[in-house]
C-alpha cells in the first residue's frame, strides 16, 4: 500500500505542527504571564482551527479528549466536538486531483452525480455524497495528502513526548501504549483493509436491527479512497436531552454494536467518538468508521470474563491468572489490588441486577476519581507495563462508557451482559472468529 511517507513530507509536518499548534499555545501562556484575562471561547476556536487545519493523528487526540465529560472546559468540549464531524475540509483542487489519482482522469463518469462540498471531514480524510451510475446514493471518503508522513512525524513525537513523561512519572510504561497506537493509525490509512473491517462487521451484526453498517463498494475504492453506501441519519449528541425512554434505546443499541462483535467474535471497535455515529429517525444506529479496529485472541476475551468471576466471588487466583492471561508477567500482590480496584470500578455497573446509570457518582467524569487514585497506587509500588491488547480494550471501555454518561441512559447493565456471556466457550468462539477473519481475507490474531 501506498502512504506517501516520505523525509520531505514528514519535515513539513514538523514545522506544519510546531507552528501552528506553538502559535496557539504561545497566545494562551502569554495571557496567563501578562495577566490578561483569558479568553476561552476565542482559545478553544483558535485551537480547533489549528488542529482542523493540520488534520491527522493530533487532531484525533482532540477528538478524543472532546469525549470524555469535563475533561477540558465546556468551551474547549464544545470547539473540539466540531472536529468530530465538522472538521475543516480540503477544496475542490484537492478532491479534484485525488480522485484522478485514485480512479483515473475520467472518474466523473463512474458516478451519476459528485457533490463537490464534502458531507463531513475528520482527523484523516473527509467524505462526499455521490450517486451510483445505478442510483444507488453512495458516501466516498477521500484521504488527504501526505498523510503516511504525518502519521509517521506525529507518532515520533508522541514517542518524545512519552520519553519526556517517563522520565519523571513511572507509573504506566508507555512503550507498549505507543507500540499498540503505532500500529492502528497505521493501519487506518489502509482504506482497503477498513472495507474489509466494514464488511466484518456487517457479517457480525448481521440480525441486529437497531445496528447499521454501510455496504463498501470496491470497484469505486483504492488503498486511500474508500467508497461505501450512504446511510441518512443525525447527530448522536442531539440525543442528550431527549426524554430518558428514548436515550436508552440509543444506549442499548450502543452497547450492543460494541460488544456483541467482541465477546462473540473478539472484534472491538477502539475510537468511541461520536462522530463515528448518526442517528437514525427509529433510535438505530449508523456505524460509520472502521479503520480502528481491534482483533483479539480468544484468550484475552475469556480473560475479561473471568475477571468479572473473579471480582463477584472474590476469587483471587482467578484474577491472576485473568491478568496473566492479557500478558501481565508475574503481578505482584500489590499490582493485583491496585488492578482490581480499577477493574471493579468498570464491571461496577454489571455487578448488580437492577436497572442503573453508568457510574453511580454524581461527577460528570467518568472514573476520573478512581483512575487518579490507582494512578497514585501504581507509582507507589513502583508502576506497570500494561499488554498491547490491554491498552484499546481500556480506552475503549471508557470511551464507551463516557458516551453512555453523557447520554444520561439507565439501563440494566448486568442482563445485557449476561445476555453476551452466559454461553460463552472460547473453543466456540476460536470457530467463530477465524470463519469470520477469513471470509474477509484478515488474518487472525498470534
């Protein structure tokens, strides 16, 4: 495949990122030196344009962060959200030349209709309505220029950066952190490999009718232009104060979108933003993003279900050999407790059947609480390194689990649960995984 990464491209990145994003910083840190009152509606904006505008994998990590509730100030949540799906887009010249590129100088006429203004644009490409000579409406996300040598650029200095960090916290080991990262942004610019990762998924959902997933159209796709069916639908953060009934509905069928592929499949979606979503006119869900996409072995999902056996009957060598079985070597008495007080907080909610809230605590941030104080724990005994697989499970939880707050859903968690587990076999789901992964020509996980 093609990235387009290149030494020239990713010294224009260099400078592209410490110009823009420093220039931004600089005008904030001035304000606090000089005693100027801060701005923040006009900093946020000014941090979106900058972001938007350098596009790539820092412009993801915004996106993320705009996810968790009172993670930055409302103004800042409010700015970055924009860039979820409403990013600023490339113009016609690029669109233009690209899809030349992509699918030859007489691209225009595979297509009954091209709309030249881009639908929504994000972190790596921005996506176009179009028709199909056959009528069929279609969505076509087009990625932007060099963006192999901004990947590449960016993750050595997220690289820098963890080294800095490391150097004066030691509670989390970040090689493995940026290790597991390195390889899905590489992965994302693959837009054959997100078609087949749609068409999985279309495969595992298959039955579901609050799911969605578009139809990828490969005779009109490349490794950077990826054509898809369009699916109509709105905002998922319109939701938020529509009455309590309805965002359960949503919740619902959030929860199963995400975990019916992992627990029957070992399949786990890992960029939880809500721009990866539209809403349909039924409460149904549109899955719209595919390139983050995490295979596990089947052992890892047994892993996550016996550490829930292990905290509901206090099983401490069950937990063991559960965090073991993710690739924590050896843990020591003291990382299990510390481990477990994290873990019960994110099965907490699967623990008793009763309907519930996501987090019982009344902050809007979701474990921000407990995470700082297991943040405390790990650097007094001395720190971990969490497995690769561990780290996308994670941030995937909790991603969800911000979004499921933010909706306000109250649902019985435990029975959703149960309803995914109780039959779980990992001989079943070795089957079921590989027939899968193979009829989309995906390799299955070491």
């Amino acid at each position: 495949m093609a990235t387009e990464n290149t030494l020239g491209g990713r010294l224009r990145r260099y400078a592209q990122v410490s110009t823009t994003v420093g220039g931004v910083a600089a005008r904030m840190a001035g304000g606090r030196l000089f005693g100027i009152a801060g701005d923040q509606d006009r900093q946020a904006a000014d941090l979106r344009a900058a972001l938007g505008g350098i596009k790539g994998p820092l412009m993801k990590v915004a996106q993320m962060l705009s996810t968790i509730p009172d993670a930055l100030p409302e103004a800042y949540v409010r700015e970055l959200q924009q860039l979820q799906a409403h990013a600023p887009a490339m113009g016609w010249p690029f669109v233009r030349r690209r899809m030349a590129s992509e699918l030859g100088e007489d691209w225009r006429s595979r297509f009954a209709d091209f709309e030249r203004e881009a639908a929504r644009a994000a972190s790596l490409g921005q996506v176009h309505r179009a028709t199909a000579l056959d009528g069929t409406r279609l969505a076509c996300k087009l990625q932007y220029p060099d963006m192999g040598s901004a990947v590449e650029a960016d993750l050595r200095q997220l690289r820098l950066a963890f080294a800095v960090y490391g150097r004066y916290d030691r509670s989390v080991g970040l090689d493995q952190i940026h290790a597991e990262i390195s390889d899905r942004l590489r992965e994302e610019l693959d837009y054959r490999r997100e078609a087949r990762h749609m068409a999985l998924y279309a495969g595992m959902l298959e039955g579901e009718a609050g799911v969605h997933v578009p139809e990828p159209r490969h005779e009109l796709s490349t490794d950077r232009l990826l054509t898809m069916t369009w699916l109509e639908g709105g905002s998922l953060a319109a939701a938020e104060g529509a009455p309590v009934e309805r965002r359960n509905r949503i919740a619902r069928n959030l929860f199963q979108a995400w975990y019916i592929p992992f627990y029957r499949y070992g399949v786990i979606h890992g960029d939880p933003h809500l721009g990866n979503y539209t809403l349909r006119e039924d409460d149904g869900l549109n899955l719209l993003d595919f390139g983050c996409v995490r295979i596990f072995r089947p052992s890892f999902v047994e892993g996550v279900i016996d550490l829930y056996r292990a905290l509901r009957d206090e099983d401490e060598a069950l937990a063991v050999h559960a965090y073991e079985t993710w690739g924590f070597v050896n843990p020591s008495r003291d990382l299990i407790q510390v481990m477990n007080r994290w873990a019960r907080f994110v099965y907490s909610p699967l623990m008793v059947d009763r309907t519930q809230p996501i987090q019982e605590s009344k902050s809007g941030l979701y474990g921000a609480e407990v995470a700082a104080g297991v943040h405390k724990e790990l650097r007094r005994i001395g720190g971990v390194t969490p497995p690769r697989e561990f780290v996308l499970m994670d941030r995937s939880a909790i991603g969800l689990g911000s979004v499921f707050l933010r909706l306000g859903a109250e649902l019985n968690w435990h029975r959703l649960f149960h309803g995914l587990v109780d039959d779980f076999e990992r001989t079943t789901l070795e089957t079921r995984q590989r027939a899968a992964l193979e009829a989309q020509g995906l390799d299955a996980p070491a």
